[in-house]
C-alpha cells in the first residue's frame, strides 16, 4: 500500500504545500516596516506589489483597508488595522508594506513616475 505512486505523490505534494505555508508565515514580517509592525492603531500603509495589481488584488486590498490611491505596483491605503497586516503580507506577490503619510513629502516619491 504505501509503496505506491499515488501515495507518494499525494505525500510529495502535501509536504510542498506545507513548506509554502511555513515559508509564507516566516517571511511576512520582513516585508513590513517596524513601524507598522509595532503600531497599536489603525494605520496608513503603501503596499508595493510585485506586479501592477488586477480587479482580484484590488477587493482584497480593500478588505485589508481604504484604498487611497493606485500608482503602477504601489497602493496607498488608509486606516489599515496592524492585526491584520501580518496575514496580508503572507501573500507571494506583496513585495513589502511601508508607513504612509498622506501629503508628505516623501509619500509622493515612491520611485514611480510623477503625477500629472
């Protein structure tokens, strides 16, 4: 019985699944900013993507919080509660989760062209 193929097969795939999900739990919090990891109070957050989000990307961000904005890879959300920052980071395609000040400065460069 357990020198079948299906068997093996069907453990191969279970132990991948559960390496993606332990890889996905234990680099989450490195794509967030301390910042936003110690925060206690809704925040606002930029999520840069790893590619420009779709209609799917975009009803989970707003789940997450306000979208604000959407500028090629980077959405700007507002009033992002911190619990639920960790579990969105879990995602492969968040390329990272970084504070956001709404009219500062450095909020309006974020490496992407300028606004027109």
């Amino acid at each position: 019985m357990l020198g079948s193929r299906p068997v093996y097969v069907t453990l191969a795939l279970v132990l991948l699944f559960a390496v993606a999900e332990a890889w996905s739990y234990a680099t989450a919090d490195a794509k967030i900013a301390p910042d936003l990891l110690a925060a206690t109070a809704p925040a606002n957050a930029i999520v840069r993507l790893r590619f420009v989000p779709e209609k799917f990307h975009m009803l989970l961000l707003q789940e997450l919080g306000r979208v604000e904005s959407s500028d090629g890879r980077d959405v700007r959300m507002l009033d992002v509660a911190p619990g639920r920052l960790r579990a969105f980071a879990r995602h492969y395609w968040v390329a990272s989760i970084e504070a956001y000040a709404p009219g500062s400065p450095s909020s309006e460069s974020t490496g992407s062209a300028p606004r027109r």
